[in-house]
C-alpha cells in the first residue's frame, strides 16, 4: 500500500474481518521480528524462525494490499 487513504483504512478496519485481523496478525509478527532483530546472533533455529516470520508477515501484508486496492475500486 503505497499511498493510503486513512479514512478509507479506518473503514476497511471496521467493516472487513479479514483486513482486521489481517492487520492485527501482521502486527504480531512484526513485533516477534522486532524481538529477533534486538538479539546480537541468533542460533540456527531462529534463524529458520525469523525467514518464516518474515514470509508470513510479507503474506499478510500483501493480501492486505489487496483487500485495499479491491475496496478502493468498488469505492471510486
């Protein structure tokens, strides 16, 4: 989502679930990321756990993109 319509992002927020809960996942992640990303060296194990993190979070992101360019043409 390059330039967002805050108003219309409040909207999505309030009247579509999957965006939602899209957004509240990726907040999530974005915050266990933020915990890896403070660590000095991470073992093997968590390196595995920061890509899917990452994948997951990218995932999410994009069909929130999605549900917004989809809303933003029924809207305009």
């Amino acid at each position: 989502m390059l330039v967002e319509d805050p108003v219309f992002l409040e909207k999505l927020r309030k009247e579509n679930r999957e965006f939602a809960e899209l957004e509240k996942e990726h907040k999530k992640l974005d915050d266990e990321l933020n915990l890896l990303h403070k660590r000095k060296v991470l073992t093997a194990e968590e390196e595995v756990l920061k890509r899917r993190l990452q994948k997951e979070k990218l995932a999410k992101k994009d069909r929130m993109a999605e549900i917004y360019r989809e809303g933003k043409k029924i809207k305009d």
